[in-house]
C-alpha cells in the first residue's frame, strides 16, 4: 500500500471523527426536551388527523393541549366530550364539555325546486365551476352539486343523491370535522348544534336576492319576508341581506317558524307528524 493512498485513509478518518464529535456538541446544544405527556394525549386522541381541532393532526392538537393553561378554547370534535376529558385528567386540568355539532347543507334546490337555465361542460368540481359561473339555474347561491365535499369527507358522512343531485349529510357518521364546510365554495355547509334525535330547524336557503328574484329562481327560496323572524319568542333567528337564519345555539326546536313560512324555506327534520287540531280535523270532515 502506497504512502499517499494511507494518507488519504488517515485523513479522511480524521475528518469523519472531527465531524462526529462536531455534530454531538450541536445536537446536544440544540436538542429540544419533549414533555412526555404529549405521547400520553396523542394516544388518548382518536388518531383521525382531520383537522378538526384548528391544528395540522392530532400530535400537533396534543402539542397545543399540553402547552395550554386550560382547554376551553380546544376541543377535538372527533373524540368529543369523552377524548377530552380523558386529555384533561391526563394534563390535570378541567374539561369543558361542549355541545356537539353536525353538518348541515343549507340548499333545498332540487331539480324539482329549481330549474335549470344552462347547462355546464367544463370541469365538473363545485371549486372550478364556481370560478368559471353561476350555476344551471337562476339562483347563484345554490349548491352545485359535483360532490366537493362528498369527495372532502373521510367518514363516508356525505353520500350525493342521484334524483336530487344535492348532497345530504349522515348524522350519525358525521363528526363536524369541517372538511365539508371549507370544501364547498359556496359557503353552504354549516357546523350546527346536534339536537337530540337529529331533529333540525333549518332556513335551507342561502340566495340573498330580494325577494321576487329569489322565488323566481327557486320555488322554496328564503325571500326576506320575516315572518318567522317576527313569529320566535326566542330571538333565534335575524335577518340579514334578504335572509333568514337560525341560530342551532338559541332554537328551542318550537317550530312556529316552520308553520309561517309561505314558501317552504324553513325545513324541519325527524319530528313525528304534526297533530292535527280539533277544528282543522272538523272542517275536513266531508259533508253528507
């Protein structure tokens, strides 16, 4: 072996050694020392990582958890009330129990409801077509129906229905990540509260035209007329740019909203059939 291939080794070897102790020092330098609770509040975590909670996945979510002084503004949908008490006696801290939510599509703009006026060839996603137009029919607040949030969904909570062409959420799958909500371009997803036995009163319209234009567009769109506004003895609904809405926090689930509505655009859902009163029953008696 020649005298220059054993300097070479030699002083490679120094190099590398050099290196390595270089590269110690720095890692010890700068090492971060993980709190160990975090591994204890990411298992306790359900391990969905659907950003939900406002962060990137569940580690980052267990990260904010341990770093936080108390949980009231953290909450993982996913898990609910239970995961986070669970995190809370993990941190020594106390759980704040929140209603749970559950999406809801705000369009009742079937093909019945709404006609069409054109007919779109280009790229069927509800994110491009929105760029691009309005809409096959009159009313360019309605859903589109290319399915963005079916295909942004990871629970199979969303399933699109094939006469209606309008997606409907599956209650008891959903888990209000709000993957839905920020896939749909024409902010129609809402996070409601979830009533008991998946009762809703909803305003299923979003067309803020005024009134006669609204109704031309679609036969069972909002047209500001505020009757059920005026009608709720608990200050759930408001009125703003030719709508109603109702707050899912402040309905009591009364329906007298549902009853005034002249065009059908408040939707009640899962209640058992309305009794029918004595008088209404007597004047439909038949006369003999």
């Amino acid at each position: 072996m020649s005298i220059t291939v054993v300097y070479t080794i030699v002083t490679l070897a120094v190099i590398g050694a050099a290196a390595a102790v270089i590269l110690y020092f720095v890692a010890q330098k700068f090492k971060v020392i993980e709190d160990p609770r975090i591994d204890d509040v990411d298992e306790a975590l359900p391990g969905a990582n659907c950003g939900g909670c406002g962060f990137a996945g569940c580690r980052a979510f267990a990260e904010a958890c341990v770093k936080a002084s108390e949980l009231g503004d953290l909450n993982c949908p996913v898990g609910g009330n239970e995961t986070m008490s669970n995190v809370a006696s993990i941190l020594g801290l106390e759980a704040v129990k929140k209603d749970p939510r559950v999406a809801y599509i705000r369009c009742n703009g079937t093909c019945d409801h709404r006609p069409k006026t054109s007919s779109f060839d280009g790229a069927t996603t509800c994110a491009i077509a929105s760029s691009v137009y309005s809409g096959e029919s009159g009313c360019q607040f309605g859903c589109l129906g290319y399915g963005d949030c079916f295909d942004a969904c990871d629970f199979d909570a969303i399933v699109m229905h094939p006469e209606t062409g309008i997606p409907e959420i599956i209650d008891d799958k959903c888990v209000a990540c709000g993957a839905c909500v920020d896939a749909c371009p024409k902010d129609l997803i809402e996070l409601r509260k979830k009533m008991p036995k998946n009762r809703k009163v909803v305003v299923s319209c979003r067309n803020q035209d005024k009134g006669g234009v609204a109704r031309k567009a679609c036969s069972v769109a909002c047209i500001g007329c505020s009757k059920c506004f005026k009608e709720c003895p608990f200050d759930a609904i408001t009125m703003e740019n030719n709508l109603a809405y109702i707050d899912s926090d402040k309905c009591k689930l009364c329906r007298k909203c549902v009853a005034v509505c002249p065009t059908g655009a408040i939707i009640e859902e899962n209640f058992p059939p309305r009794k029918v009163k004595p008088e209404e029953k007597k004047e439909t008696e038949p006369v003999n």
